[in-house]
C-alpha cells in the first residue's frame, strides 16, 4: 500500500481496463482472493489514518465495493472495534460479495437496516466503478450522512457518487467537497477522475494497493500523473543568447497587466531575454519605467521576431489582426486568452494554424474549459464531463501540444497519452495566474524544452508554487510571476 504523492510519475486506468485488470488477475484464481485482500487492506489503512476510531460505521452497497466493505468490517470487528455495519442488497449479488456477507453473518456482526446514531469514523463502500448516475434512496440517504458528518471518512476504491474515468460528481443535491478529514483507498488501479475536474475534492487524500496485480504490466495506461522535473542548471559558460529569447505579445488598451505577467514569469523562470509586445501604445513608456528588465517591441517588430512567443494575454479583440504574422513565423508559440478566442472565430487563422507542425513549428495551446469549448463547438459542460477526451480532441485537430487548465490540468499531445497535473491549489483561481502560466510555458520552451516536456515542467511548478505559498504571504498574480523557478 503506498500514499500517492507528488514524487513519482503515476499511472491512471480507466473503467474498461481496470476492469480488464481484474478479470485478468481474478482468472488465475489468486488466494486469498482479490475480495479479500482489498477488505483487508481497508481495515489495515482504516486502523493507521484514524487509530483512535472505535465506534466505525461501515456502509455497503449491493456490488463487489460492497463486497470489499464487508470484509473490512469484519477484520476490524476481530480486531476489537465497534463496527456498525449496513447493507444494500441488490437483486443479484454478485457471487464474490455474496461470500463475503456469509463470513459477516457467521461472525456474528450483525447487519443493520439504518445508519448509527454516531461513529468516528465512516467507511464509504457502497458504490464502486459501476457507477453512473447519482446514488437514489438509501444509498442517497447514506452519502450525505457520511460527507456531511464532520468524522473522518474512507472511500472505498473510488467515492460514491464519482465517476472514475472524468472526475464529474454526479448528485446534485450534494457537493464533493466535505469539513472533515477525506481518504480514498484505490484498489487495484489509480483511476482518471480522481485527479482531474471534481475528483480531488471528492477523494482527499489518496492511497493505492495494486493487490500484487501490477497494473502497468498489464495494460497500458490511459493517462499518466505529471511526475517532477527540472530544467538543467545553467552552465556558467553561458550568456543571455544561451537561453532563448521571449517575446509576450498581448495588453490591448486597459489590459496591459496581463502581457506584462507574462514576461515577468518568463524572465524570473530563466528566459534570456524578454520582450514585452504591448497593444496599447499609451503604456509603453510607463512599462518601460517600471519594469527596465523588460525590453519593448511594438506590433510591427513583434511580426519579424522568431524566437520563442507567448500570444494572447490581454490581448482583446486587437490581437486578431497580429495573428497571421505570428502563426506563420513564430517557431515556438504559445497560445493563450484572446488569442483563443479570435482563432475560435476565424477559420483562416485555424488554417494557418493547422499548418504550423507540417512546416516543424512547436505549437501549445493553454485553454480553460470556456475557451475550450469555443474552439471545439461545443458547451462548458460537455468539455468537463470529459476532460481527457476534450484535450486529446484539440490536440488531434490542431496537431499541438494542449493545455486544458483548471483543478487536475490535462496535457494533451499527438500520438502521446495524456498527461494530468497533480499539483495546485485554489488560490490559483484568481485573476492573472493564466497569464503566469503563460510565461513560465514560454521560458521553458525557449530554453530548449519540447513543447510537450514543457508543458508538463510548467504546469507543475505552477501548480507546486501555489501549494507551497507561505501562509503569512498574501497570494497575488505578480508575486507568482517571480516565485515560480523552472
């Protein structure tokens, strides 16, 4: 059994192949049995996360999830705790599950038909990944007592009312989120959408037992956790040439704010040189005063430059008319914002951009799900109910490295297995820190970085800075442009 943390590259399996993960173990007749192991492990991590828990609820479906919580409740039962114990059973259960409930009731644990009046710790087993559409009646009744109480809770495998391949939360009378302390134990596999859109909050934290089965060796991952990296250090022989050059073009009248976030990120993350391609002439002077790090292009410039360009932030309607130079020039280009937005709109700026990787120019794109769904036609709400989907989607179609930011950030890429971000931290969720990300995208990528590799450097770090902001340190959109270190 291992915590799931930031320091190793995990693998993510959907449904179909954990499930295929477990009919191929489960066909080598395993003893003890699969069933059994996992019960076994739920009451190992039940009894080390909350030690002092004596009086335990444990709530089971009528499926094979049930199946593991009944087997928790009877290792804890044998090893001295008050075990409430309740059962949903259902038309047919399955035969693995059905054995189980034997054990209990040979034990003697009895088998209630209503939850306890109090517990101390809950043990959340009633839905596993069969799940899709919200928990009704009891089990309906049962999950908000178990996430609305304030006593710690286990989730078994995957949390009730969570869909393992996307991360959407299915009962709308109930939010993921809850006061007390959240874990979930996955079985067998790590899936998707416990790390992406509202799986995060629905979980807490996560711990994993493959139940000897080494998934990895079986089936191929359908998306992997980011795992840290680093860029090399510079090399003392070096000089400002040495590490590329920056230029973010964006900051239309009354939005200059964001470019100028942009370059401060890329040039605190180690760009040798950046310039800053404001829109709005009247700033320029005063950019120039403030930040005298930052050397200024205007538009006309910005159209020759061939080093690495970030696009978009702030960049309001102006930006549209810019895009054809930089889409047909830039070798490295990052895409953000605005520039989304006028591409969304334009079918022969997605023309232009279609071509840039047949002519061997690196291409990111960093969309939040709204600007997403403009350049795929399609609502908000059908790119999160499939995040995974929505970012191989746009990278397929516009051959390029894709960015689907938001809680658990997807990192799509051609003929690549996508990639989720388990970093970051709600304070992201403030003005300004897309145009930071930006940046840091950019740094990386005129530094020598792939744009997929660079994408996955940035987001992380993005993401770790915001984890690791100190308490006493108010969070803002400037302080994280020069935070950040790649």
């Amino acid at each position: 059994m291992q915590r799931i943390n930031h320091l190793t590259q995990w693998p993510l399996h959907g449904v179909t192949k954990t499930r295929a993960i477990e009919a191929q173990a489960q066909s080598s007749q395993p003893q003890p049995s699969l069933m059994q192991r996992a019960g076994l492990s739920v009451a190992q991590l039940a009894m080390a996360w909350a030690p002092h828990a004596q009086h335990i609820w444990v709530a089971c479906g009528p499926g094979n999830n049930g199946g593991d919580g009944l087997i928790a409740a009877l290792h804890l039962h044998n090893r001295g705790k008050s075990v409430w114990l309740t059962h949903q059973r259902g038309e047919r259960i399955p035969a693995d599950a059905l054995a189980a409930l034997k054990q209990v009731e040979k034990a003697g644990i009895p088998i209630h038909d209503h939850p306890p009046s109090d517990w101390d710790l809950g043990i959340d087993a009633l839905l596993g990944l069969g799940q899709g559409r919200a928990p009704q009646g009891h089990l309906q009744t049962q999950l908000q007592l178990l996430r609305r109480s304030v006593c710690p809770l286990l989730c078994v495998d995957i949390p009730t009312g969570l869909m393992a391949d996307n991360g959407v939360w299915l009962d709308p009378q109930l939010g993921p989120q809850r006061i007390g302390p959240l874990a979930t134990l996955c079985l067998l596999t790590l899936k998707p959408g416990l790390f992406t859109h509202q799986g995060k909050d629905a979980a807490g934290e996560m711990w994993l037992d493959d139940l000897d089965c080494h998934a990895t060796s079986i089936q191929e991952a359908d998306a992997w956790l980011i795992a840290p990296q680093r860029l090399a250090p510079k090399a003392h022989e070096s000089h400002k040439g040495s590490h590329g050059q920056v230029l973010a073009l964006g900051g239309a009248p009354g939005m200059t704010g964001a470019a100028i976030l942009t370059a401060l990120a890329a040039l605190h993350a180690g760009a040798g040189k950046v310039h800053l391609g404001l829109l709005s002439s009247s700033a320029i002077a005063c950019a120039q005063a403030q930040y005298p790090s930052l050397m200024t292009m205007d538009p006309e410039q910005a159209a020759r430059f061939d080093g690495t360009v970030v696009c978009g932030c702030g960049g309001g309607q102006v930006i549209r008319k810019h895009l054809a130079p930089v889409l047909s020039r830039a070798k490295k280009l990052v895409l953000d914002a605005d520039a989304l937005n006028a591409i969304a709109q334009d079918t022969s700026l997605q023309t232009l951009l279609s071509r840039r990787a047949s002519s061997g120019l690196e291409t990111v794109l960093t969309p939040h799900p709204l600007e997403a769904a403009r350049l795929l036609g399609c609502s908000v709400a059908q790119v999160q109910s499939d995040r995974l989907a929505a970012a191989n989607q746009l990278a397929q179609r516009w051959a390029c490295v894709v960015v689907l930011k938001g809680a658990g950030t997807v990192i799509a890429a051609p003929s690549e297995t996508a990639s989720i971000n388990p970093t970051g931290h709600p304070r992201l969720a403030s003005a300004g820190t897309g145009d930071v990300l930006a940046g840091l995208l950019g740094a990386a990528m005129a530094r020598g970085l792939p744009a997929s590799k660079a994408a996955q450097l940035a987001v992380f770090q993005h993401g770790l800075a915001a984890d690791h902001w100190p308490s006493d340190l108010s969070f803002c959109s400037e302080e994280l442009a020069k935070a950040v270190r790649l």
